[in-house]
C-alpha cells in the first residue's frame, strides 16, 4: 500500500502541510507579524485560496501598515486578489 504525501504549499517561504493551522509564538519584537502576513501572501498567491491572521500582539494599524508595505513587494499580482482573500481578525 502506498502512501500518499500531504500537498504543501509556500515552498518558496515557510512549507505549510495543506489543510494545517499556523502558529508563531516568541518574545516581542522579533517579527512574528511580519512573518504572518508575508506567510498569508504567499499563501494566497500560491495557492488562490483564502487566509485569515489573528494578529494580537500589535494594534492593527501597525498591522496594516506591515500589510501595505509587503503588497508592494508583489507589485505584478493586482491587489484586488489579496484584498478578497486576506481577512484580519482584530
């Protein structure tokens, strides 16, 4: 009997297994935010499908700002498709 391997996707950034849920977890300041939503991006880019960050460390503005900052890196991709599949959860 084979088996077979579980699809992952981010390959490119930080492997996630299809279907998992992410957590980032270490002291303050070290860019655990940073990472989620560059993690989100990727994410939705790789694969079309939605994402949702509970960010609660920073207070959201820094968050979307962090957001805006990242969007420019991915400057070919309009931002329209983000905006439908990225959803913050304050």
């Amino acid at each position: 009997m084979t088996k077979q391997r579980p699809k992952v996707n981010c390959l490119n950034y930080l492997p996630v297994i299809e279907g998992s849920v992410i957590m980032l977890y270490s002291g303050g300041g070290v860019g655990k935010s940073f990472a989620a939503i560059r993690q989100a991006i990727e994410f939705v880019k790789d694969t079309g499908k939605k994402a949702i960050l509970w960010l609660t460390e920073d207070p959201e503005g820094e968050n979307r700002d962090r957001y805006e900052r990242l969007l420019k890196q991915y400057g070919s991709t309009p931002r329209e498709f983000f905006e439908q599949r990225i959803d913050f959860i304050a």
